[in-house]
C-alpha cells in the first residue's frame, strides 16, 4: 500500500490515517490485517484506502455488511466477517481514544450490575424464572456505543445512537430500550435495580433517514376519490371505453363529439400496463410522495383534488427534500445512483398526460426531469451494485469459479447440517439448515439461467386450478425443465430453464425429500410453488392467475442471504444475471446474442450494459485465467449456455 497519511483533525480522517497511525504505535497484526481488506470489500483498490472515512458510523452503516468472501477463503465466512468487523471496530475506538476522543472511563461498567442481576433472574420462565435465557444480551449494544452512564441515560443519547446506527444494529438497541423500560416498570418486581436504571422511559426513536409514512386510506377522502378516478381513466381499457360511449349516446350526445372526445382520451396512449396492481401501486406511491410535502409544509387549504396536489412548486418542494434526505443520510442510497426519484416523476407524468390530460403539468415534469437529470436514473443504466459483481468476476477467477460451484457447497454444508440436527433432535437447527437447503436450489436454478425473484417465488412443481405447472422433469434427477407461460415473464419472452447434472439433483432432492420436511416443521400448506410459504405472489400481471402460498419477498430475500454467507460473494438473485452474463461472454468473448438470450433480454441492451470497450479484452483475461486455475468452471459453464 502506498497511501501517504495527510491526517490533521478527527473530523477528516480516513482509514488510511487509521492504518498509518496503527502501524506507528504497533498495533495486533490482525486488527491491521482486517483494516486492509476494508478496501477490497468495497471493491476498491488497496491504495483507496486513503478516501474511505474512519467514523464510527460510517463503518457500522457502510462496511459492516459487506461481503466477505473477496478477502477470506474461512469454512464459516460469516462468522469470520463478524471477528473482523469485531476487530476493526475496536482499533477504530482505540483510534480515537488515542486521539482524545474516548468514551469517559467507567461509563460501561455502570451496564454491568443490571446485566448480571437480568441474568441471575434468567431460567424457564414456566419454571419460575422473570426472564427466558439470554435476555440480558439485549444490553451489550446499548453498553457498547453510549457515552453516559446507565442512570444517566436520557432520550438525547438514545437518539444520537440509534441515528449513528446501522439497520441491523437498531433492531438490537431497540430490545435494550424495550428491557429497560420494562425493568423500569417494574420496579416495585425489582426495586433493587431502581438506582441504577435511567429516571425516565425511553422511547425507540424512528429513522430520521426515511420519510414519514403517509397511508393511502389517511388521504382526504375528496382527494382519494378523485385520485382513483384519475387512476381509473390512466388504466382505461376498451371495455370501460366501450361503455362510456354507449353512455353518451344514450344521453343524446352527437357522434361527431363522441368521435372527439374519444380521440382525446386515447390520443399518445402507449401500451397498457399489463399488471394493473402494480401501475396502480406506483400512481399511489408518488401521489402520497407530494401529499406528505403537503402535510410537512403545514399548508392550510385542503387540497380538493389531485390537479391542486400536483403544482409545480410542491412538486420541486419534493424533489429537493428527497435529495436532501438521501444525500444526507448513511443508509439512505446516493440520489444520484437511485432510481427512486425516476420513478416517482415518470409516474406522475403518467398520471397528468393520460389521467388528467394536463399538459401544463406534463410540461412541469419534462422540465424538472432536465433540471435534476443527473438524479433521474433510469433501469436501463446499469446499477453500482450490478458493476461491481461484473468486474469482480473479471478480476477474480477464483471468485467466478466459486460463484459456480456455490449449489454443490451449499447444498454439501446443507445435508451436513440437517444431519447433525436430525441427530440432535434439534428442530430449530434443521430448520435452519433446510433453509440453506433451500438456498442451494435457488442458487442452482440461478447459475443455470437466472431468473427475477418474482420468477423464482411463482416456481410451481405441480398444476393448480389456476394456471399448470411450469417445472418438468425431462430426466428423474438429471435434468428438469422450466418453462414459463406468455405473460408471467417481465418483457412477455418466452422463457426456458434447463437445470442439469448436478444442479438438477439439488432440486430433485428439495423437491422430492427436504421440501416435505420443510414444510411439516414450519406448519405450511402444501402448495403447488416449488418454495412454499403463506403469501400471495405480488406484481402479477391481469392475464395472469396464481394460487396462494407462496414465500414471500422477505422471506425469500433471507433464504438468499443465508446461503450467500456461506458463499460470500454478496450477490443478491438479480445480481446473478449480471455474473451469468458476464461468464457467457468469458466462454464466449463477444457473443452478446447468447448472453441476451439467456437473460431473456434484447442484444442492445445486453451490448450497452456489458459492451463498453467491447469487453472482449477483459473477457478474454477472464478466460485466460479461469482455464489456467479452474478448467471446470468453463465445462459447466458450456453446459448451461448451450
């Protein structure tokens, strides 16, 4: 590393300070060696380690929860990120501390008598006990990070730590704030806690990051009806158009006005959102978007309808103070990269040209979209995320090979577990590990031709009343077919999976073994979906009917994330398309075709999002390398592109 420290204050200093200073005074060799790996975490080279902020709140926000496996080849990588985090936290306490900046002496140590008393008081609580086992756990984070003593404790320093917090982290203070308000409501329980808990309730404060929360069913009932009427004439289809003109003709208006008002209400129309729900969702969200500026801005006049909503002062009001959020905010994304605010506007526009028929306020939007251009991203643009995993493979073979092999070491580490758990009687653990199984599915139905979470959760292995199955087994164990019907994929492609070999036995054994079991412990109705659970697929287009009992976004999100853990590439299911993509054109240097044929997308798209510099050169170094250290990868690779 080459990074010359510049450090003059505590408010600009960088981890490249902190490495420099821990150099210096002889720190471990461990915390120093984590404090390296920061950079390539992030995907950034060693020498940028002089850019990244040495805050507290910065690492706990930013660089907690990035991936792992870039930088370590552990068994467990999950628990060695946290030993890492662990580590480089407490050098950058050690930091500051150093530099006049630490915690007052003895403030932790006043925690410690009410975390053992909680835990004297643990057991079974049908037994007799106060509180189940682990309880007092819910105030190590709170000792951790605030700075006054435990009876000191004030609303002040309750919010200054959760606002510095990260996601994950807020969930663990907010079980001590809970604890400690429940001790403190029973202090006639335990009265010998009373001196050393705080004199007053807490309150877990809300995210200042996000907005306030604004219902559709708490708008004005003027103002909601009138918006959905609007929505109504947006989604205007030919039987609502038939209808209403066989309703003027019966009150005795003239044909040739019919004929004119028609034209204006279907004039510029372009295709019909397919998934009303969801057109809808999105026209509700954005008008909820300026009623909370509305409500923020204390205005007195009600609004009655949605024209006076949509002005265009109210509209800048709410551009400006989304930017001023996000770019405020840690946890918020960077506006410039988030295509939030696109969104937003282009669903007004939507709403104003064909709901309203208001060029005026049409005109508004087209001139604000120019004048904020470079915070209106589009989903054409490739994402940060998505960039980042495509030159992560090209720079890493050893990173692509494990990203291909990931279904086999899943599914490995899976049957260890279940087995262990079996033994055990522990029908927790094996939850837990049918759950990895289940990740080890996703991931071999991922790396064979990836597909959008809606398409993974809408998986069916049998038929329904509603609609047939779309996975068949062309080979008992060998080889299963997916194929999907005209309307469930995004772009209305026609879609086939292919999952051979190894892969297809991971499913078949979910499918035929682990899937039942999964089910009888979580209690769940045997649906036809490949992952069940107890949703309703969302985002489903009006040509299209599903059942229920489905797994949700959520859940289905954290199954991902439990396998990738283990694998620790931090690469969500969308993300897979771009890492596919990029490994097609390693097989196949510059065959954009296939690799838009695989994705079920267009070769213009594919070439703008992976063709810059051609990509050839890069892709042929991938090749290059990943032949000399892994010749398998590019053996199964054929397989599945083929």
């Amino acid at each position: 590393m080459t990074y010359q420290s510049t450090f003059t204050s505590l408010d600009t200093a960088t981890l490249g300070d902190v490495a420099t200073w821990a150099e210096a005074v002889g720190e471990s060799r461990h915390a120093k060696y984590e404090l390296l790996k920061i950079p390539a975490r992030m995907g950034l080279a060693d020498d940028d380690i002089g850019m990244i902020p040495a805050d507290i709140p910065h690492f706990d926000a930013v660089i907690v929860d990035t991936a792992y496996g870039s930088v370590s080849h552990a068994d467990d990588l999950e628990a060695t990120r946290r030993r890492g985090n662990s580590r480089v936290r407490a050098l950058l306490e050690r930091f500051y501390a150093a530099h006049g900046s630490a915690k007052p002496a003895g403030v932790s140590a006043t925690y410690d008598p009410v975390i053992d008393a909680v835990k004297a008081r643990e057991g079974f609580v049908d037994e007799g006990a106060d509180f189940t086992t682990s309880t007092h756990k819910a105030l190590y984070a709170l000792r951790s990070r605030c700075q006054v003593s435990l009876n000191d404790l004030d609303q002040t320093e309750i919010d200054r730590v959760f606002r510095e917090a990260s996601v994950e982290k807020r969930r663990a203070l907010a079980r001590g704030v809970n604890l400690l308000n429940r001790l403190m409501r029973g202090q006639n329980q335990w009265p010998d806690l009373v001196p050393l808990l705080p004199r007053d309730l807490l309150k877990v404060p809300k995210t200042s990051d996000r907005a306030e929360r604004i219902l559709w069913s708490s708008l004005p009932d003027v103002l909601r009806a009138d918006a959905e009427d609007v929505f109504r004439e947006v989604l205007l289809t030919p039987a609502d158009l038939a209808a209403w003109i066989k309703s003027q003709m019966e009150a005795g208006l003239a044909s040739a006005e019919i004929d004119r008002l028609v034209a204006e209400r279907v004039r510029d129309r372009g295709r019909r959102p397919k998934n009303s729900k969801t057109a809808i969702s999105g026209y509700k969200g954005a008008v909820t978007w300026l009623f909370r500026l509305h409500k923020q801005q204390g205005a007195d006049a009600e609004v009655s309808d949605l024209r006076d909503l949509m002005t265009r002062e109210r509209i800048v009001s709410a551009v400006d103070d989304q930017i001023a959020r996000s770019t405020a905010s840690l946890h918020l994304k960077d506006p410039s990269k988030s295509q939030t605010l696109a969104g937003r506007l282009t669903n007004l526009r939507t709403v104003a040209r064909h709901g309203l028929h208001d060029a005026e306020i049409v005109a508004h939007i087209d001139v604000l979209k120019v004048a904020y251009h470079e915070y209106i991203v589009t989903p054409k643009e490739m994402t940060e995320e998505a960039d980042q995993t495509c030159r992560m493979l090209q720079m890493r073979p050893d990173l692509a090979a494990r990203f291909v092999n990931a279904p086999a070491e899943l599914a490995r580490r899976a049957e260890e577990a279940i087995a262990e758990a079996k033994a055990a009687g522990d029908t927790e653990a094996e939850d837990a590990a049918l759950r990895l199984f289940a990740a080890a599915a996703l991931c071999a139905i991922q790396v064979s031709r990836p597909l959008r979470t809606s398409n993974l959760i809408g998986l069916r292995h049998r038929a329904s009343p509603e609609i047939g199955r779309n996975l068949t087994w062309v080979q008992k164990k060998r080889h299963a077919e997916i194929r999907f019907f005209k309307g469930e994929i995004k772009n209305d492609r026609d879609v086939t999976v292919h999952v051979v070999g190894a892969d297809a036995k991971i499913l078949w054994d979910w499918l035929a073994t682990h899937r039942k079991r999964f089910v009888e412990l979580r209690k769940l109705p045997d649906t036809p979906f490949v992952f069940p659970g107890m949703a309703s697929p969302r985002h489903v287009k009006d040509a299209i009917r599903l059942p229920e009992g489905c797994m949700s976004p959520a859940t289905m999100a954290e199954v991902w994330a439990l396998g990738d853990e283990k694998v620790g590439l931090g690469i969500s299911p969308h993300a897979c398309r771009h890492a596919i993509a990029t490994l097609i054109l390693a097989v196949e240097p510059g065959n954009y075709a296939k690799a838009a044929s695989v994705l079920g997308d267009t070769e213009e798209t594919v070439r703008a999002h992976y063709g810059r510099d051609s990509g050839e050169q890069a892709a042929r170094a991938v090749r290059a390398a990943l032949l000399a250290r892994h010749p398998d990868v590019f053996k199964r690779m054929k397989g599945r592109s083929s």
